[in-house]
C-alpha cells in the first residue's frame, strides 16, 4: 500500500482525501461435477483451521406442504435405526462440529462447521444420520409440540402477523402463498415427512459448498459419501403475480408499536434492471444516511429503524420496506414514505448524494468479497441464478454508469404507491 | 494466537494494532469505558441515549455518516451495562477518514436541541420495539432490581423507564460527554494491512492534539453474597408461563467465569443437556429450557431460564429443578465429557476470531480489562480445568440462597 502523506499541521476542517476502489479480484471456487450431478464446489487457502460444508437440498418450504417441509427440516439429525438424536448429538458434540439448518421458499440448506481436521469425521457422523434418518415418532411428537408453543409466542408479535400477512398477499394465488397455520401443528404426518425425505432430500441434492484446508484424500472422501444422494432436481416454472395493491391494517389490542411491509414484485439479479435499481433502493431505504432513515427515523423519531430491500430468489425477487413505529405515527409514516417515493419521481437526485451512495456500494462490496467465506458467499448468490462471477464487473460498470435522469425513470416505473401492498399490524 | 502491538499517546489514549495481510478493509474499533453501570440510579439509560448523539455530529464535521459512508464504509455502536463500543468498517485505503471522524467526536461533539429530541424519541421507539411490544420483552427489566439491590446491574441498558430518557436535558448529557468521553478513558484497536510506523504517525496525527484529562477511578457499590432466596411473580398477557433463575456468579476475569461457561453449556444444551434430557423429554415440564451466563465485568449472573407446557405449571418445574440441581452437584462430570466441551469452545471460538471486526472488539475489551493479551489466554484457562473444579463450582453456584427467581405467569384471558 502506497503511503499517503499527512500535512503537518491538522485542520479538523477538512475531510481526509477520498480513494476510490478501482478493483475487485472476485475469485471463483473449484469446481468438481459429482457422478450424480450435482456440482461440489470447493474454497481453500483459509490460513486458518475453520471449514464448513453446505448442502444445498431442493427441499425449501414451497416444495411440497409447508408444515412436512418444516418438520422434515427440524428432524432431518434426530435418529436414525442404529442411533437415537441424543447419540447423534453426543458424536458430534465429540468432534466438537455444529451444524445448522436454514429453510427458504426453494431450498434448505444444511450447513455443518467444524475446525478442518474434524471435518470429515464430523460429516460422517451427519451424512450417516441424514441419509438414515427416519423420524422417530417420539422426536417428531416433541418437535410438533415445541414448534406450535414457539408458533403462539410469534403469533402476538406485531412484526410477524405483518410479514406473514404481507407474504400471503404479495404471493396470491401461487404456492408461495401457502403458511403453517397453528391448527395444522395437530395434524402432522409422520409418512408425509418420509416421502419428502425421500423425495426432497435422497433424491434432492442440489450442489455442496465446501471450504476449508482440506487434502486432496479427504475430498475424493467427501466425493465419494455425496455420491450416495440423488440429484434429480428440476426448476420450478416462472409464476405469474397477481397481488392485490392496497392497504390493509390488523389490529392487535394493547399494541404500542405497529410493525409495517410495503412493497411489490420486483425481479432479481438477472433483470436488466437489477443493478440500477439497487442504487435507487440504497438511496431510498438500504443504508444508515438513506432518505427513509434519514426523514422518519433522524428528522421524526418515529421509529428505532426503517429499511427497503430487494429480496431474490431462484424464480423473483420483491421490493419491501420494513419498520416498527409508534401506533400514533403509522399515518405519519405512510405520508412520508409516499412524499419520497414521489420526490425520486419528481427530483432528480443531486451529484453529491448520487457520489455517496455509489462510493458506499462500492466499499460494501468490497467489504462482501473479503474473505474465502465471503467470496464463496458471493459466488454462491450469482451461481444459483445461472450467472457466474462476471455479473459482479457488470454491477461495478452499472453503478458507475447510472445518472440520476435514470434513477428518476426507475422511480416512475417502479415506486408508484398505488402499486404497492400496504400492510400494518398492531 | 492474535498478535498485536500496542502504545499509549500522551494524552493517555491506548492503541492496538493488529496486522492482517490478508484483507483490503479496515477496521477502527473505539470502546468507552462507560456503561449504563456508571449512571447515576436518577438518570437511567443516559450512556444509551448518548450513543445516538454520538452519531449527530462533532465540533467540525456536522454529520458523522455521510463521509464514512462516502469514504466506502459504515458503522455502528452498542451499549452494554459495562461499556460503549463504536465500531467503523471501511476499505483500507480510506483508514484516515475514519480516524478523523473518530478523534473529532472524542475532541468535543456538538448536537444540537433537536438532535437531542428526535434521538429521545428515537430511544423511547426502541424501548417499545425491545421490551414493552414483545411477549417476554419486559423480563429483564424486571429481573435485574431482582438480582441486583445494590450494583448498578439493577438497571437495563436501556433504563429504568422510558421517564429517565424523556427527562434527559441537554446539560445532563453534556455532564455525560466531559466525564466520560475523553482519550484516557478509550482503547483504539486498528485492524488492517498497514504498517506500525503509519499506524503511529496516523493516530499521533488525528488524536494527539485532543486534551488529556484526568480518569475519575470508579466507585460503584459491589453486591453483596445475597443471603436469602428471592422471587417475584408478575402475570402478562404471554402464551405460557416462564421462569428465570438467576444465580450469582463472579467477575468476567475470575476463574468462575470459565467455569461457569462450562457449566452453562453442559447443562442447558439442547438435545444432551441435563436440563432437556429431564425436564424438558422426560418429566415433560416444559416447551424450551437453556442455561446461560450474563458474562459481566463485574459479578454476573447464571441464569436457567425456558417456558412451561401448558397444563404444567410453575410450581411442579420449581419442585423437579432443585433436586436435579441437588443431584448435579453430587456428581462429578467424566473427563472426556469435559474435553468435548472445550473443543466445542474452541471450534466456536476459531470460527469467530475469523472475523475483522470481532477480533477488534475482542482486542480493545481485554485492553480495556487491563490487558489486551489476555485474549491469546482464554484457551489455556479453559483448558486447565479440571472435573473436580467444575463440580466444587457447581456446588457453590447452585445455592437457593443465592438464587432470583422471576416468574412471569400468563394472565388468564
């Protein structure tokens, strides 16, 4: 790093010389096709002792019914013919490896963390359970039990009865828009699950995510024990929205706060668009001096925090803003997200607040590339849509190129309140 | 193993920079040695609040943001009973922006009526967020003046009530700012691909200049052994009833801290653990049970805590966890239980030195406890225990009296 001379004399009044980032090194994963297809992708050069693997199961909670999805999920490490899930546990617990497992709309991912060395004793002892797992009716009871208690204490949070509402409307009509209900905890289906185990999980192996300092021996191992899954997964074909714009408030008795969800369909990173609108969604709502947090939470005080998002998945991707406020200002703040959402139609955004915004994505992509876990993770987020790490230059070239007569024409299109789908709870 | 180099400026600020070759980003992590331990019992909830103003501007930058957000970065801050902690991430090239925000709001802030007012009401919407609007949210409120009579723990973070920080004036919190916040009362920790010499120069050059001031040593009233079994019930409108007990432990450097981590993890584990394996699978008491430790500078608390089954009640769990606990101590744990449970803190520990930003928290808070390399020690600590330790501790720890308990029982619709 070349050293930046400092004046002799400090004054406090003037800001350091900004640098600007002028390249990213995205760095690609080894590559490694699976006989049954599957794509195993490995990361190395950690210089430290951590590693992980991550199986991607094409098993989220739009696969099949929503509750099996979710109890198969839960129970996936909970016993097996030869072991009970307290033995499961015990073994793992000995090689000193966690694991976790994350449900989405499209896939579950299984994660397992262990230091390197343990890696692959750990993933034994998990392939072994997972693959043999055969949901203990007494595990599944417990689980059953366990989730619909969790389920009551989420049903009186305003932010949940929000997002849930939010997602059944913005998802009308397609098996998105499919929920757990309370009173479905009581019919479980214990066959259900071993079907979708079956089906999901032996037979629904998407790809695997490795990383760590592993030898060639233990990958050949990891290869040969991944081989066992099937990889029959096919893609779920494009749905059509049809939400409903409009407002829609739930009340709940005694409530100081009213958690709020506005948004609309959107696309994700294969949209022309994409990459544009991502700097419109950061001036708006996606950084700490954006102009929702800027107006409703530093100039009002109506809320701790307020957001927007663009949030993707395989087939879609929606816009969404995200706040709790004071029960007395949710007017308020609707009248404000409305004024700005009409003053990046009407105004066009000045040099300096563009500059800002452009610079910050820049640091926070950098920030997303540093690291092997990291860089995997980008990697990851671009290769499930079918694009490579090429799309990350085109981000960086659209940011630099995107002037403010073109985030006005965005904010036409797409930030028309009357589109939007309002919904409030508390 | 974290290595680090370390100097103190004139103006007794303390500096750790720990080179990592690896990254393009920086770290600037900044902690005050302030918490809400230090506020006057009157006014509640002002290192908090005073958090937010940190981010409303300083003498000669009228917004702390945009600049650091310009420069490619971003940042944040919490607040615990103990300390304030600001952190900013940015790319490397751009270090010296950060360390000019830095120094300028240690030099001297300069928020105004209104940035006091909206971040009042700020606080009060995150009050309402955190505690008041969430099933549960309100139990630590009411079990901290439960367990703590006398240390300044008996109050949250976020305050007694929301009284305190609507009261707050703009002399109180000036007060606040010249007591606390000057450099002999921070640590620095710089985290990056750079050069010590540049390091130096760079800190010399922003924070120099800023006013040495006297440490007031801090005085605050210990708790003392607690004597005798407390409990408070209180009825919400919550799916179940929940419980709390809370035993005292030691200090965040005394040998029970380790031992206590320990414990915790043996016992409320999921699926192994003594607390689910009995009360939770076989006597079927309750939905959910974990033991955890509050972890504090000064002495903390060992808290058991999970909610009641419906048609099961408060009482029948109190009746099964005593004897548990009774027949606990009893017993000694086996060896290689004990060696599965300092490698499973270990592997935890591995995973979260990975990242920047928690080996600079990690760094500045062992600085701020007197050492910075009491960090490359933790592993030796826990390691050096023995079954024996574990289960003479076990048996000190598990006193009813020395116990809280906080029950909060769900009110009959």
């Amino acid at each position: 790093m070349t050293q930046q001379t400092l004046p002799t004399v400090l004054d406090r009044n003037i800001a350091p010389q900004l640098r600007p980032i002028n390249h990213i090194a995205f760095l690609a994963p080894a590559i490694y096709n699976l006989k049954n297809g599957a794509k195993l992708f490995w990361r190395n050069g950690l210089q430290n002792e951590t590693s992980k693997i991550e199986l991607h199961f094409a098993a989220g909670s739009a696969t099949g019914d929503p509750l099996t999805a979710s109890l198969c999920a839960g129970l996936l490490i909970n016993g097996t013919a030869q072991k009970t899930a307290k033995q499961i546990q015990k073994a793992l617990d000995a090689v000193g490896a966690y694991y976790d497992v994350s449900l989405s709309q499209e896939t579950t991912v299984v994660t397992l963390y262990a230091l390197k060395d343990q890696l692959l004793k750990a993933y034994q002892i998990f392939h072994e359970s997972l693959f043999g797992a055969t949901f203990p009716p007494k595990e599944l009871q417990e689980l059953v039990h366990e989730r619909s208690q969790k389920f009551k204490i989420q049903q009186q949070k305003v932010s949940f009865l929000a997002q849930r509402f939010f997602q059944r409307s913005l998802f009308a009509g397609s098996v998105y828009a499919q929920q757990i209900q309370l009173e479905d905890f009581q019919n479980a289906d214990r066959t259900a699950i071993q079907a979708f185990h079956e089906q999901h999980y032996l037979k629904g192996l998407k790809k695997v995510f490795l990383i760590g300092d592993v030898s060639e021996d233990t990958l050949d191992s990891f290869q040969d024990l991944l081989n066992v899954f099937e990889s029959n997964t096919k893609e779920r074909k494009p749905f059509e929205w049809k939400p409903e714009a409009g407002a829609t408030h739930i009340e709940q008795e005694g409530a100081l706060q009213s958690a709020v969800r506005i948004g609309r369909p959107l696309f994700n990173k294969t949209h022309p668009d994409f990459c544009a609108f991502s700097v419109l969604n950061t001036i708006l709502g996606d950084y700490f001096g954006s102009r929702l947090m800027s107006n409703i939470r530093e100039d009002k005080g109506y809320t701790y925090g307020i957001g927007s998002h663009i949030v993707e998945n395989n087939n879609f991707g929606y816009f969404v803003i995200g706040t709790e406020v004071g029960v007395q200002t949710r007017t308020a703040t609707f009248i404000e997200i409305q004024k700005e959402f009409e003053r990046l139609q009407t105004e066009l955004v000045t040099d300096a607040e563009l500059e800002l915004v452009k610079s910050y994505l820049m640091g926070q992509l950098l920030k997303s590339a540093d690291g092997p876990y990291a860089m995997l993770d980008l990697f990851a987020n671009v290769e499930t849509l079918g694009l490579d790490l090429s799309f990350y230059d085109r981000y960086i070239a659209e940011i630099k190129a995107v002037d403010a007569q073109k985030l006005q024409a965005l904010a036409q299109r797409y930030l028309n309140w009357d589109q939007m789908l309002i919904i409030s709870a508390g | 193993m974290i290595h680090f180099e370390r100097f103190t400026l004139d103006n007794g600020l303390r500096v750790l920079f720990h080179k990592e070759p690896a990254t393009p980003m920086a770290v600037v992590n900044l902690v005050y040695d302030v918490g809400a331990r230090d506020e006057n019992p009157a006014q509640t909830g002002f290192a908090h609040l005073f958090e937010h103003l940190m981010f409303g501007g300083s003498v000669h930058i009228p917004d702390f943001d945009a600049p650091l957000q310009a420069a490619g970065g971003q940042s944040n801050a919490f607040t615990s009973n103990d300390i304030t902690n600001y952190y900013d991430v940015l790319p490397a090239h751009n270090l010296d922006t950060a360390l000019w925000l830095e120094s300028d709001r240690m030099l001297s802030l300069a928020f105004t009526p209104k940035s006091l007012e909206v971040q009042r009401q700020v606080v009060i919407e995150e009050f309402k967020q955190r505690y008041l609007n969430q099933p549960y949210g309100d139990a630590w409120l009411q079990l901290r003046p439960l367990a703590y009579q006398k240390h300044p723990y008996r109050w949250a973070t976020i305050g007694k009530n929301i009284k305190h920080i609507a009261d707050a004036t703009m002399d109180d919190v000036r007060a606040f700012f010249q007591k606390h916040y000057h450099p002999g009362n921070a640590v620095l920790c710089i985290v990056g691909n750079f050069e010590l010499a540049d390091i130096q120069q760079k800190v010399q050059h922003y924070f120099g200049d800023i006013p040495a001031q006297t440490k007031i040593a801090r005085q605050l009233p210990q708790e003392p052994t607690q004597k005798r079994f407390r409990q408070k019930v209180i009825v919400r409108k919550v799916p179940a009833d929940s419980f709390y007990y809370a035993f005292q432990m030691g200090k965040r450097l005394d040998n029970d801290y380790y031992l206590a981590d320990l414990l915790s993890d043996h016992i409320g584990n999921e699926k192994t653990g003594l607390l689910f394996t009995e009360l939770q699978r076989k006597k079927r008491l309750v939905s959910e049970i974990t033991a955890y430790i509050t972890g504090s500078i000064d002495n903390g608390l060992f808290v058991i805590t999970g909610k009641i089954n419906p048609n099961r009640t408060l009482m029948e769990l109190d009746d099964a966890l005593w004897p548990l606990l009774e027949k606990y101590k009893a017993k000694k744990m086996s060896k290689p239980a004990l060696q599965q449970l300092i490698l499973k803190l270990q592997t935890a520990k591995a995973f979260q030195d990975q990242g920047l930003l928690s080996r600079a928290m990690n760094l500045s808070f062992f600085e701020l406890l007197g050492d910075a390399a009491l960090i490359n020690q933790e592993s030796a600590r826990f390691s050096s225990i023995q079954t024996t330790d574990l289960q003479t501790y076990a048996q000190q720890l598990f006193d009813k009296n020395r116990c809280a308990l906080l029950q909060i029982q769900a009110q009959l619709p």
